[in-house]
C-alpha cells in the first residue's frame, strides 16, 4: 500500500498515536508522517504509506499556516494551556481587554515578521547532546538553548475574543507557535500563551483535502483517501528517461546528459513518459549525468 494520506489530527492524540492508528487501518507496517503536532493541538498531519516513506525529506521542511488562539495574561512552563502557571501580567481580564483594544497591531507583528531568531521551548522534541528537551524539562533540568533562524512569511490578527487574539501565521518548518504567542505577549507587556491551535496547512496540503481518523474507520477501502505518492514530489523539475534507460535506472545506473542540460543543485524527478515516478536523482556536473539516489522500485 502506497500512498500519501493527509489526516485531520484530533486533539489529545501524539502524531505517533495517528501514525499507529493508520498502520492499523491499512494494516501495513511502513508509515510515517511530515511535521509533528502536540498532542493538544489538531490539524493536518501529512502521513506516508509505502514507498512514499521514502520522500519523507521532500516534505518535512514545507512551509506551515497555523491559526493560534493565544490568550493574554498568564504564562506557563510548556508556553501552552496544559502547562503551570509560572507568571501573569498581575491585570484584571477587563484591563488586559483595554489593553489589546489599543495595541497597534500591525506595527507589533511587524516585529515578529521575516526572519527572526527564536529560541526552542523546553517543553519540544528538539534534542540537546542527544536528549529531547521535553525529558529534561519533566526532570526539572534547564539547559542553555540557541536561538535559531526562523521565517515569518504572514503573521495577522484574525479575531479578537476579550483577553485572547487568534493568529493566523504563515511560516517555514521548526518554527515554534507556542515561542511566538509568548514572545508578542512579552512584547506588548502581557504574559501570554497558546490554548489553541490549528494547523490549516502544510506546504502544498491543507484542511480541505485531509481526512478524519473516525472517517478512515468508517470505510469499508480507506485507500480511496490516498495521494498518489507523485504529488509529494510534483514541485520537482522534471526529467524524463528514454525507454532503455528506466531499467537501468531502477539498478542505479546514471544517465548521460547534453552538455547544454541546466546545471541544478535540486533533486529531479526521474519519469518515464507516461508520467511514472521511477527515481529521484541529482545531476552530476563531472560526469555530465543524472545519478538516481532515491529508486522507487
């Protein structure tokens, strides 16, 4: 079973908890899934079946749109609802409500906008010398982070709802919307942190094409929600093979090129001319060829 699925992840569940479910579902063992979501939060989670594990890599650093619900006041040690209060801004609801009234948003948001640094929560699956951060956080061990490079694309206010904001931010993979929410708080004088959130997409799949686990459960052929597993890789330039030239790129082999083919550092579709994926490959400027590193046997 081969196929790109892309699911509506419910809230409490781990992203490993829908790559299970599905496993059942499907009853196959090689799956797995672009772009971890907490457990609280829900929206697309892109899962692979098959052979489409192995473009896994073409996908995980997608762009993401989250919408936020971020609420002012309080923050907590996971920068979430399900955290502990560990500071707040000492205001009663009805000023913190003032005080979002008179915000000059878009010069805020204007701050957070392009490339930032930011610093990775404790509370993330981000590892340090080989742990993840969240099991030194529940051991109550801190550790020196380093902020990293993120890109803000659209950051916006959507709604207004008495001390809470929702947010809609567009933004490149690893970036931490728990960080961001606390960071505005801080920014504009008011702890903050995140209650809800929603991702409505991820790179070129968004809510209107995924699936609920219940609904999977529910058909009798869940393969009918199933992503030709080309679509993970269509944003590739393409090349396509001359007949004599697909079996031998199934065992590895290179194939020549014109001296005047466009040198190119990106990965290339390797295509027979009926529009089968046979290899993902990478031109080889010595040797004048494309060498298949990815072969989709």
């Amino acid at each position: 079973m081969d196929g790109i699925l892309i699911t509506d992840k419910p809230e409490g569940w781990t992203s490993h908890d829908v790559v299970a479910k599905v496993r059942r579902i499907f009853k196959t063992k090689r799956v797995g899934h672009t772009g971890t979501l907490d457990p609280f939060a829900t929206g697309v989670l892109v899962v692979l079946l098959g052979k489409a594990t192995r473009l896994a890599q073409f996908l995980d650093k997608d762009e993401k749109e989250y919408e936020a619900f971020v609420r002012f006041g309080v923050e907590t040690d996971t920068g979430d609802r399900t955290g502990v209060r560990t500071a707040d801004c000492g205001l009663r609801n009805e000023d913190i409500e003032d005080r979002l009234r008179n915000i000059n948003w878009p010069l805020v948001l204007e701050k957070f906008t392009g490339e930032i640094e930011q610093t990775p929560p404790m509370y993330s699956a981000k590892k340090v010398e080989g742990r993840k951060l969240y099991e030194l956080a529940r051991q109550g061990v801190a550790v020196t982070r380093q902020p990293v490079k993120i890109f803000v694309r659209e950051l916006e206010i959507v709604g207004a709802e008495g001390s809470a904001a929702r947010i809609r931010v567009v933004c490149s993979a690893g970036t931490y919307i728990r960080t961001l929410s606390e960071d505005i708080g801080r920014e504009v004088g008011l702890a903050a942190h995140l209650e809800e959130l929603r991702r409505t997409r991820a790179g070129r799949f968004g809510l209107s094409e995924s699936v609920k686990i219940d609904e999977l459960e529910e058909v009798n052929d869940p393969s009918i929600f199933l992503r030709d597993i080309r679509s993970a890789v269509e944003h590739l330039p393409k090349f396509i093979l001359a007949q004599e030239r697909i079996e031998r790129t199934r065992s590895g082999l290179s194939t020549r090129v014109q001296d005047d083919f466009p040198q190119t550092h990106d990965p290339l579709r390797m295509m027979d001319e009926s529009g089968e994926l046979i290899a993902i490959g990478y031109f080889d400027s010595e040797g004048q060829a494309i060498q298949p590193k990815i072969v989709l046997v």
